[in-house]
C-alpha cells in the first residue's frame, strides 16, 4: 500500500468550491466543501491508480506551509490523503 499526501487549496466561486492540487494540476469541485473534499480525495486516489498503473513520473507535494503563503485570506488549505493498494492498480 503506497500513500499520497498532498496539499488542496479549496476556494469559494459563485456557487462552488473549487479545489486545487497544485502539485499535479488537478481541479475538481463541489456545491458544499464537504462535497468538495470528497471528491477531491476520489480524484487524487484515481490519479495516483493512474500514475502508478502506467509508471508516469509525477511531482512531490509542496509543504503545506508554502501552499498557504501564496493562497488568498478566504482560501482554504487541506492536506489530502488518499491509500492506493496494489489491487487498486491491478
């Protein structure tokens, strides 16, 4: 089992909260935050299944400490972690 923790900036837009990883450049969003994290961890475990499927090279996470220095006020930061088994993978 491989883990992947990686920092989400998440950000209120009209009527959604966007979120970005941007480590991987990956978007995804949500009508509530809660929703929003959800879908944000679903999509960094499928990337990462991806990655590791087909070998692909990716980034290492950016501190969390960092990420926050260049976000607005209102931005929330989040790290998100996601598992990926070898029968993920498979």
């Amino acid at each position: 089992m491989q883990r992947f923790v990686y920092p989400a900036i998440f950000y209120k837009d009209d009527d959604f909260y966007r979120v970005l990883f941007p480590d991987i450049e990956l978007t995804t969003d949500g009508k509530i935050i809660e929703e929003a994290f959800l879908y944000a961890k679903e999509f960094l475990k499928q990337y990462f299944i991806h990655v590791l499927k087909y070998d692909f090279d990716f980034n290492m996470p950016t501190d969390f400490e960092e990420v926050k220095k260049g976000c607005k006020n209102d931005d929330v930061v989040m790290l998100i972690d996601v598992a990926v088994s070898e029968k993920d993978v498979k």
